[in-house]
C-alpha cells in the first residue's frame, strides 16, 4: 500500500468528519429542520452538485462501469431516459414540491406525502406504509454503498475488504451524526467536484494509455464489435425487454428521497431553473463517460472476474500514488454521498412517524437526538449487510431504485401535478409499489423492472377514481 496514495485518501476523511464538526458547532442544529434540511437555504451549486451526487453513488464508478464493460453503449437507453426525467422532475416537479413543502414544514417526501392529506383517515396510512417501503429499499440501497466502498480500499489501497468497510462505515456516520443536512449538502458539493475529477481524468488516461481515440475504437470493436451498438447485439423480443428494462429503471429517479430533499432545502424555487442546467450537465457526464472508462478497461484487462471493479484497477496502475489517492477520494466519495443523504432521509423519516403517530409533541433537541441515533443504526446496518454481500452493486441498487421511484415517486408526481389525487390513490401506490417491486424481482426477475411501474399506476388510478377527492392541504390553501 503507497504511502502516498494512503497520506492522501486519510487527509480528504478528515476533511469529511471535520465539515460534520463544524456544522455540529454551529447554532442552527438547535432546530429539526435546521438539522434535516440545512434551514431551507441551500444555493444553487450546492443544491445542484449535492442532488447529483447523491444519487452518483457506488452506481457510478462501479455498477455503470461494470455495464460499459459487459454491454457497451446498449446502457446509453438509461442514460438519455434518466435526462428526460431529471428535467421532468426540476421542471415539472420541484417547483410545486419546494412551494408546498415550505407551506407544510414537511422534512420529507414521505412526511410531504401523509402531510397533504394530514385531514383525511389515509394521512396515518400513507405514513406508516411509506415509511416501511423507505426502511426496505434504503437498508438494500445503504448495503450496497458500503459493499462499493470496501471494494474500493480493498482494490486502492490494499486493505482488508472488513476493515474498509468499517472505516467506510464510521466516516459516514461521523459526519452526517454530527453535521446533519448541512454536512451532507457540503460533503457531497466537495464530493461532487472530485467525482468531475475523476470521471474526466480516468477516461482521457486510459484511452490515452491504448494508443489514443482512433486506437481505443479499433481495440473495442476487436474485443466485441456489440459494445459500440445500442442494441448490443440484441433483435426482437429481447431487445425490446432489454429496453424497456433500461427505461423502467430510469423512472426510478422519480422518486429517490435523498435527491428530492435537496429540492426542499433550497433557497427559492427561482433557482432551481439555474440549477437544472448545473445537474443536466452533471448527469450527462456522469452517466456516459463510465460507459468509455468500462469500455477502456474490457480492452486493457481483457476478461475480469468482477467488472465492477475495473475502474479502480485503472486508477491504481495508471496514476502516480498522489493522484491516485485523490481519485480514490472522488469516487468513494461518490458513495459517501449516497450513504450519508440515505442514512439522512431514513432518520428523518423514522423521528417523524415517532413524533406524529407514537410519541406526540417532542421538543427539537431530542428529535435530534433521535435522528443522529437512528443515523448511527443505519450505518451499522449497512456494514453487516455489506458484510453479508446479497448480491452485485448493479443488482441491489436497480432494486433500491425502482422501488423507491414507484412508491414515492409516482404518487409525488401525480400529487403536485394531477388535482384529481386522493389519498387512497397516494396509499395504493405506495402498498403497491412496494409490494410489486419485491414481487417482481422473485417471482418474475426476467421481466424485472417492467411490470412494476404499471402495477403500480393501475393501483394509483383505480384507487384515485374510486373514492372522492379529500381536499389535500396543499400551498394554496393553507
């Protein structure tokens, strides 16, 4: 292990853990929503850097690098569907969501959700019920970011994969404990730049590494001519599932809760157009250019036991120590990011259920409290699953991903934009996007993410349609 490449990556935690310090010395804790959404007053590079990163994830550098190397270009059907709804969503979605979610002080997606319908029998339902589909799918979600991590140092820096996941674990707790949302939003705005770093410098290096563009072209169409197609190769029936499957998991990012509280958390709904263009530009980045480092490591490493990890291995053998270290920072960081806004939501949502359905009125400091415990359960809960290893990084995070955009995300959507939703529409898609993924993925993985998102708007509709509309609390009426 490089003492150099060591020196590096140990400074950038302590840079991490002292942010959640300073934030935890700052006097705006003294307030729930201070600690969960940062007081409502994130700007716009933040806002959008921190949104972006923290859906990046272990995602980024691994599972998508793994998918550039297995099937090439085919995964560019999810990239240019995850821009359609990430501008559907700041477009569409946020504006309304921000306004409504400052007229209810609603800390979440699913605080908002129960919150709009607070005067109606649904409002306890949609709570306890998305709530529950939260915990499920951010317990898999959290698994996998710390499976990335302690394959990350494992790979970079040649520790034991348990004590990487370890230190993973407890660097992510510290800050996000101590700092709350604000440490978070900052982390991962640092974070985010440093994912910038390395997704331009790994590309550019190895393509660079195999003789430059002209060369890499070549090498890949000699290595699998399908990695240069779309189709990858695919007719008929099967590149129709294929695609859809792509398209089904890019609707996912309808509903990820730890990107939507960023839209929460900013200062104006005025800036969020500014920062669309910001998180567009990011996405596109990050979203194609791990497809040409996946590309680039089936031509340089041939076959590889776990694809996954390809992008680490060029990292080491390509860069001096130093910078090295500093890539490693960027794409852990990545995954830190991700861990601590899931670790973030997951605790605000389990205080609120306390406060409004088992304990009553609570004062702040102890629903504070609260939340930093539950914070320091979710990490050691995401060590033992990373520990137990489920499944791939690709596997855990499309099922996360999907459940959370059919639960949370489709009932929003509809809330913010269709006047026709009742809450028993909003309870049948959170019950049936819950139980639908999980289905699917067992009883019918082949077809998996497909069947999940129409289940779950026959589910909205027929429940919506069938009862009367409940005269949500929404900005305009209260």
């Amino acid at each position: 292990m490089s003492i150099g490449l060591s020196l590096t990556f140990g400074l950038y935690l302590l840079v991490l853990v002292g942010i959640g310090v300073y934030f935890f010395l700052r006097t705006e804790t003294r307030r729930l929503t201070d600690y969960m959404l940062a007081g409502r007053d994130v700007g716009t590079w933040p806002l959008a850097l921190s949104e972006v990163a923290s859906v990046a994830s272990g995602w980024t550098f691994f599972a998508w690098v793994g998918v550039g190397f297995t099937t090439g270009l085919h995964g560019l059907w999810f990239s240019m569907a995850m821009l359609v709804v990430v501008l559907f969503l700041y477009r569409y979605v946020a504006p309304t969501f921000r306004r409504q979610s400052e007229a209810l002080d609603s800390q979440t997606v699913v605080d908002h959700l129960a919150l709009v319908f607070r005067d109606s029998p649904w409002g306890p339902w949609i709570r306890w019920t998305a709530t529950l589909a939260v915990v499920v799918f951010m317990a898999s979600y959290i698994g996998a970011q710390i499976i990335a991590v302690g394959e990350a140092m494992e790979t970079g820096l040649g520790l034991n994969y348990a004590v990487s996941v370890g230190a993973g674990g407890l660097a992510v707790a510290l800050y996000t404990t101590l700092g709350g949302f604000d440490a978070s939003v900052w982390t991962d705005f640092v974070q985010g730049l440093l994912v910038i770093l390395a997704a331009l410098a790994l590309p550019l290096v190895a393509i660079a590494e195999i003789g430059g563009w002209g060369a890499f072209v070549t090498a890949v169409r000699a290595a699998d001519p399908t990695l240069l197609s779309m189709t990858a190769g695919q007719t008929g029936t099967a590149l129709a599932l294929s695609v859809g499957s792509w398209l089904a998991f890019a609707l996912g990012a309808l509903g990820q809760p730890h990107g939507l509280m960023r839209f929460q958390a900013i200062r104006s709904e005025r800036l969020l157009s500014r920062a669309s263009v910001i998180a567009l530009a990011f996405q596109a980045l990050r979203l194609t250019v791990p497809l040409f480092i996946g590309m680039a490591g089936r031509v340089l490493y041939g076959s590889m036991n776990d694809p996954e990890s390809a992008a680490m291995e060029m990292m080491v053998q390509l860069f001096p120590d130093w910078f090295a270290g500093l890539l490693l920072a960027g794409i852990i960081g990545a995954v830190l990011s991700t861990s601590d806004s899931m670790m973030l939501v997951t605790s605000a949502d389990l205080t609120r259920l306390y406060e409004t359905q088992l304990a009553g009125r609570v004062l702040p400091a102890r629903m504070i409290r609260l939340g930093r415990g539950i914070v320091g359960v979710m990490a050691l809960l995401g060590v033992g699953l990373a520990y137990w290893r489920p499944g791939t990084i690709f596997d855990i995070i499309e099922f996360a991903f999907v459940g959370l955009g059919a639960t949370l995300g489709l009932p929003l959507a509809f809330l913010v934009l269709w006047p026709r939703t009742t809450g028993a529409g909003v309870f049948a898609a959170v019950a049936a996007g819950l139980g639908s993924a999980i289905g699917n993925l067992y009883l019918s993985p082949a077809t998996f993410p497909i069947l999940v998102w129409p289940i779950t708007l026959a589910a909205f509709l027929g429940a919506s349609y069938a009862t009367a509309p409940s005269s949500p609390v929404t900005a305009s009426s209260s």
